[in-house]
C-alpha cells in the first residue's frame, strides 16, 4: 500500500529557526529532498514577513524549484492567509494551497484574533479562487489534540471545524497536533470519529514529537484508516511553547517505520538521512532524527 | 491493566557512560526512582569490572538502596555472567538475577567467545543456585530483532533460545532489540511468535530507541500481549555499534505512551521527569527524554 507523505521541513521546519535561512539553503534542501523521491513538499507559507520574517523568500523558493518539481511531478503546497497570499501562491503556481484554523477558540483568537468560525468563513473568497483555477485545496486544523491555553480539546470540536471547512469546499484536512501531546489511543479515537464526518483516505495526521509520541501516533492514525502523513526532514522545527522541546516528526523516523511495516512511500530513506544531516550541520543543531542520526553513524564507520 | 516497568537507566544506561559515575549519584538516582514509585530496577552487572569498569560499584550501590527498596517493596535485579557474579548477587541481597544470551551465534562469539548454546549451558549452575535460594531468574536475549554483525535475525533463532532458557527454568524472557533496529510489524510478529512457546505475560519489551522507534515497538508488543517493558530514565544509554545514536526507550516517553493508553504503571511521570533532567545535567548530555525534556520546560515558563 502507498503512503502520501507530505514534507514540512522547509515550512514548518524553518518558520522556527531563529536566524534567517538563506535562499539558496532553502532550495537546496528542496531540490534534494525531490531527488529523494519526496513528491508532496509544503515549501513556503505567503503570510506577511512581519509574521513570519522567516517565509519572506517564499516566492522565490517556489519559482526556484518549481521547473524540477514540474519535471519530476512534485506537488507543491503553501499557506496562504487571505487573498493577498492567495495572490502570490498563484504568481508561484503552487499547485495546492493551505487554509487553517484550530480547534480551540482562545489558540484562534491570540493567533488570528477571531472566532474559528470567523477564521473559516473569511477563508471563503480564497478557497473560491483556489477552486476557479483547479487548485487542491488542504485545510489544516491545528489544536487536535490538545491546545496550549485550553489544554483538552473536545473531539466535538474537532469535528465542527472540520465540517465548517468542508462546506468552504476543502480537498484534505490536516489533522494537527500543534503541541505534540496527543497519545496513541486518543489519537484513534478521534481519527476514527474524523472518518465518519470527511473520507479518511483525504485526512492527513500532523504530529509534533514534543513528547516522543508521533510515531506512536503515526501507528494509532494507520489503524483508523489515515494514509497520508506530514514530516520534517532532520525533525526541523520546535515548539514555540516549549523552548528546548522537539520539533515536527522526522521524516527518517516515518520512512523507517512505513517501510518497516510494508508500506511503500517511494523515497529513499538514505537519502533523506543525507540531506538531514546536512542541513543540520548546517543549521548548527543536533539531528532531530534519530533514524536519521543512527544512519549517519553506521556510515561513518 | 497494569503494567509492569522495569527501569534499567542504572544498568544498560549508565553501563555506555565513559566517565565513572560517582556510587553516591547512582545510589541517589536509584533513591529518586523509587520515591517516584518505580518498583522494579535493574541496578547493577556483577562482571568483571576490567569488562564494565562503570559497574564495578554495583554491590555497594545495591546494598545501599537495599533497605528502602525493601521498604518500598521493590525488586531489584542485576545481571550475572556465571557464578562469581551470583555470589556478589547473593550477599548484595537481589531479589532477581539475569543471565543472558543473544539470538545471534556471531555475536555470542565476539561478546563471550562461545556460541548460544554453550552459553545457556554455563548458566546452569547458576540458575540452579539462584532457584535454591528462591531468586527469581530473568533470561535476557540480546539481538532478537537484528544484529550488528549478522544483520537478520530470525524468528526461529529467537524461539530456540527461548526454549533453551526455558528448560533452564527461567522465570521471564527478556526480547532485547539491542541495536535498536526493529520495526512495529516485525516486532509484532515475533511477540506472536514468542507468545506460542513462553506465557506471554512474562515477556518483557527491551527496546532502545536507535532508528525511533521503540514506542512504536511498545505499541506493536502491546496488541501482541507484551505488558512488561523496560526503560531507561532520560533515555540514558548509547549504542557501541552506532557512535552518537540513542540508547534505551526513555522511561518518560513510556510512561506518558501508558498513561495515555488508559494503562498503569504505579510511577509518577512528573518525578521521574525531574530525576531525568537532574542526572541528564549531571552526566552533562542532552535529555534523550522527549516527553522529559517537554516537561521541563513547560514547568520553567
């Protein structure tokens, strides 16, 4: 069976590092991670540099990249915040954007300051211009499974958001874990009430390994039906509410568990380990994978 | 249901230190475990301290936490490689001991210069003495899931050993994946396997977590039957065949993968969270708990 994984790293991943990442380090990272046989990447976020000084450069990585991933059938996603993001996602021809809210109204309101259903409802103009020029549309819901300022999160909620997205006529939906504290029986439990609300097979699990549990999580999500998962080369990416905690699910971890289990991704694990390592170094931060670093290792003998 | 830990961050942790670690912070670390309501600990290897010059204080660690383990009614476990050992077990007052093997002839060879067989055979006397003063006796298997020589390890191999141990009179089997290098499904399968020859109910989950996935592993053991499992606070523990890769499965990232299944375990996750960032400083490494580190860090906010 094939497994959709969608890479983050240069989205997700980034938008933490504090420094500013050039470019050209950007649309390496890009350019290798296409030649890993990764098909699904999220490279850039068109939110204002304001927000995110990290994403300013989104344009020019996408236009960077986008020849070799046309060539090799990559598909390209970004976020987009409002039309003006919207604007730029199409200059960039990605070839999905992503809207998102959460499941918790205090995260909505300190982000986006609004209602998750306001934050919904102003997505419309943009989704109808996505779907005018056959863009795919992903809606990610952060806040599944636990929230920072709220703490549980209502399965109930979940499902409300999920349902307000579907109306706005949403291909996918990003099931998040924002802060990494879901556990596996959570987990499915809520993956296997998502699948009676939208098709399972176009829901995607999102796990930060903050407390070590996305693969466990990963595994939870395979047992209520989900297929398509998200991870950051090397574990790029942190928690900004808590400092010093781990970042996104690394992608080594995930090929090495997929693979393991007999499912197929059509990337190279090796491979993958390489461009993590290097980009790492790079940063100047430990490998965030452990696959990845265990890789690494045995090679260097 | 309750689950039974084993905490082996003493051991197989502190075992990979290159530094001798002072017997006052071993004991100390063995004193906070227990206060934390750990009930089982592997605190020592009576080998030759030329072999482990880390455990060459293993006797007066345990006899030092001796009487609150008592107190406290935990059992505390050291492995023993022949009859000297098992008279340094016995006047040191252990509850249980643990001979070992490997489900891998090359690896025997290289470790104890003999192969599986002969080493079984050699504990005889052992496990004869052990069972005469009623000590239980734990048989550990190292390598049940791959080796760092041989690569493959099979299913057959691993039951064999078994049933040697068994004709022994082991009381428990320990699955060791040493190098860390198993995979959920595979893991799975061998728990089912093993289940058909030995009372699944005592066969304990060793998993390190090398590639990242010894919660995964946990996951697959536990829809196998598994409910004993060890651990190593703050993921203490390296791996000698792969330089600067993760040791143990961290006892945090256990912990809150039970708890979150609904399942007990007795310990008190937020103490344990503090001993693990106390000696992780101690020892001057980085946390190797994801779920430790996390803790801790929101608790600074």
């Amino acid at each position: 069976m094939q497994i959709k994984v969608l890479e983050v790293g240069a989205r997700d991943g980034l938008q933490n590092e504090p420094n500013f990442v050039a470019t050209q380090i950007k649309v390496e990272l890009l350019h290798q991670l296409i030649n890993a046989g990764v098909k699904h990447i999220e490279a850039a976020a068109f939110v204002s540099p304001k927000w995110v000084p990290q994403m300013a450069d989104g344009l020019a990585v996408v236009q960077s990249i986008w020849p070799d991933a046309q060539a090799q059938g990559v598909k390209i996603s970004a976020l987009v915040p409002n039309d003006k993001g919207m604007q730029t996602a199409i200059s960039a021809g990605v070839h999905e954007v992503v809207i998102f809210s959460a499941a918790s109204e205090t995260f909505v309101q300190k982000n986006i300051n609004c209602s998750i259903e306001q934050s919904i409802v102003r997505f419309q103009p943009v989704v109808q211009l996505a779907k005018s020029l056959g863009k795919r549309v992903r809606g990610s819901i952060s806040c599944c499974l636990g929230c920072p300022y709220e703490g549980e999160v209502s399965v109930a909620t979940v499902l409300k958001v999920i349902k307000q997205m579907q109306v706005l006529g949403v291909d996918e939906i990003d099931i998040a874990d924002t802060i990494g504290v879901g556990a596996a029986k959570q987990v499915q439990a809520l993956m296997q009430a998502v699948s009676h609300v939208f098709p399972i097979e176009r829901v995607a699990g999102h796990f930060h390994d903050t407390y070590g549990q996305a693969l466990a999580n990963v595994a939870a999500s395979l047992h209520a039906g989900v297929n398509v998962f998200h991870s950051s080369v090397a574990g790029l990416g942190g928690c900004p509410y808590a400092k010093g905690a781990t970042g996104n699910l690394a992608t080594e971890d995930l090929l090495y568990f997929l693979h393991g289990m007999g499912l197929q991704t059509g990337i190279d694990l090796s491979a993958v380990a390489q461009t993590g390592a290097w980009i790492s170094q790079h940063l100047g931060r430990p490998n965030g994978s452990r696959a990845g670093a265990a890789l690494m290792a045995k090679k260097s003998y």
